[in-house]
C-alpha cells in the first residue's frame, strides 16, 4: 500500500509577509525592542536549528529522545491514537520513534506536520511517508499559534508539541493556546508536550551560547530573514549573541546586542530604525518548567494528566494529557 503526501500550504507569501511585516514594525518601534522567535525558521535557519540539536551543550533532544525511546510503546498504548498531529514539526526526527508505536499498536493510520518552513516540512513529509507505508501524511504550512482550526478534525488525535517549544510563549499566550488546542479536541483526544526543565543556570545557559557560535548564527539568522524578505541592511556581523537566564521568570532569552550605533534601512516597511551602542533586541524566550506547574497550566486548560515522564538525570519532562 502506498503513501499518500498531501502538502496544504497556508502560508501563502503574501500572508507570510504581512505577518512578518506587522511583527518587524511592531518589535522594532517597542522598548525594549523585540522579535518573534518563529522568523528564525527559514531553510537556513531550520538548518542551523538541526545543527543545534547535535551540539554537546544543547541537551534537551537527547533528553526527549531518551523518554520516547522508553515510553513510545506505553504513550502508544495510552493514547490509542490514529492520526498524529505535531505542532512545529521541523525534520520530524524524534517523530519517528512516535509513529512506530502506534504502528506496532495497530492504531496509526494518519499524521499531519504542522510547521511554519515549507522546505523543511515538505521534505520530512516525504521522508515519513516513504518509511511508514500505507500512511497518509497531510503536512500544513502553518502557524501553530494561530492556525489550529486547519488541523485534522475526524478520528482519534493525538497533538504532539515537542522539544520545548512550548518555552517560546510567554505565560498569557501559553493559557491561550493550551485552552485553543484543548478546544480543538474532543474527549479521548490527547496532548503530548514536551518541555524542558528549570536545572542549573550553567547549563542552562551553555545550552544557549554554544562554544562553536552555531546558536549565534542562528540567532543572527532573523536579521537575514528580515534583509531578504523586507530589503533592510542590518549587518548581522555588527550584533553580538547575548543568552542569558532570568531566574525570576524562569527563561533563558536571546538577544542581539547592537555593538556600536547604527542606523537600519527597512526598505519593505519605509521605515529606519536607529540602533544604540549596546542595546539589546530579545528575539527569543525559551521558559523552563516543573512538572508541577506543567501539570497545574494543563489542568486548569481542561485537560487530564494521563502521564507524566522524565528522563533519568530529570532534565526534560514528556506529559501526555487527554481531553
Ligand atoms: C525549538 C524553541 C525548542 O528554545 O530550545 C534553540 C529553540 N533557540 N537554541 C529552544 C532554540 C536557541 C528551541 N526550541
């Protein structure tokens, strides 16, 4: 039996430019100026990302790797689902051990990647479908945050939200899309999320500036995205890759520090924007949580906590809840 690939793309170029658009005007005229982490993924940047994932500091991959690896079967089990949706799917690497479990559990039948690069969610698609025949792959382009009314509405979901993505919304936008993904599900239905744990500041923050300087480009990446797509001229060489953990809040941020006074031609949006010798633009949080307060901000979305795992060194936590 075949597979079958269907590829929807929301994100038309004209719906992704105005979204960016409306974010660049919006960050960058704030104080303290600020861009949304999601204008990281181009294919460039999903490359850099993957790159991320193999570095000896960056830990949490390996983390969630190891919890599926163990309890793939058991969430399988659990879950009984037969269509997988993933929210920022990526290359869908850790996905894999996922779809063999409801493989070998007789229950998996369809599964849908939801990401905002089409290059990347494209070919992931296709590499599934090739290794698991018989299934039927309808990968969306889109936001997560803002799309979850495309996702597939018939047979029995599983929403999967792994690697710690989740950390990139902030506390109110979290109680948002918790509720908004509860909302899409009908009782049975579960939510797998992964999310990366408050540990020791040190590693916290290697795991973000990394000695090779593949987080920096990375973090620099945004500016390229917005040179290309908006005609500015930001010299990323000319920011500095600041990471740092804000205890009281439990995030790491990045930022880009302006390392000296410059003035920034956005062509896209007429727009200049003047850059002081210093300052700082936070282009990402990325919160760190207790299982405690994972399970509470679910809870109170409307979910049950069917399980609730952790890797043996407890530095990431995989929490499957039903609707
Ligand atoms: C893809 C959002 C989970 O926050 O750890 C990695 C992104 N940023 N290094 C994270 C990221 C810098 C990553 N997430």
């Amino acid at each position: 039996s075949q597979s079958t690939v269907h590829v929807l793309n929301h994100l038309d170029r004209d719906y992704l430019r105005q979204a960016l658009e409306r974010d660049v005007r919006t960050g960058l005229t704030a104080s303290p100026k600020w861009l949304p982490p999601k204008w990281f993924y181009d294919a460039a940047g999903s490359e850099l990302f993957s790159r991320i994932t193999r570095l000896p500091e960056y830990y949490p991959t390996r983390r969630e790797l190891a919890i599926l690896r163990a309890r793939a079967t058991d969430l399988a089990a659990a879950s009984r689902a037969d269509t997988l949706v993933e929210l920022g799917s990526g290359t869908s690497e850790k996905t894999e051990l996922l779809l063999e479990a409801l493989a070998s559990a007789g229950t998996l039948r369809a599964y849908t990647p939801v990401d905002v690069d089409a290059v990347t969610l494209e070919a992931a698609a296709r590499r599934l479908a090739g290794r698991f025949p018989g299934l039927d792959v309808r990968a969306v382009c889109a936001d997560f945050e803002r799309h979850l009314g495309l996702l597939p509405r018939t047979g029995r979901r599983m929403v999967a939200f792994l690697g710690g993505t989740i950390g990139n919304l902030e506390p109110a936008a979290r109680r948002v899309f918790m509720k908004e993904v509860r909302a899409t599900l009908r009782r049975g239905d579960t939510f797998l999320l992964g999310a990366d744990l408050v540990k020791d500041t040190g590693r916290l923050v290697a795991a973000y500036d990394d000695s090779a300087g593949v987080t920096a480009a990375f973090n620099r990446n945004v500016l390229k995205v917005v040179n290309r797509e908006l005609r500015a001229d930001f010299e990323p060489e000319a920011f500095e890759h600041v990471a740092l953990y804000d205890e009281r809040h439990e995030w790491i941020e990045m930022r880009l520090r302006a390392t000296r006074d410059m003035r920034v031609r956005i062509e896209g949006l007429g727009m200049t924007v003047s850059f002081a010798e210093g300052e700082e633009t936070r282009t990402e949080i990325s919160a760190k949580f207790r299982v405690e307060g994972l399970r509470r901000e679910l809870a109170a979305a409307g979910f049950r906590i069917r399980r609730a795992y952790t890797d043996p060194d407890g530095d990431f936590a995989l929490i499957l809840a039903e609707a």
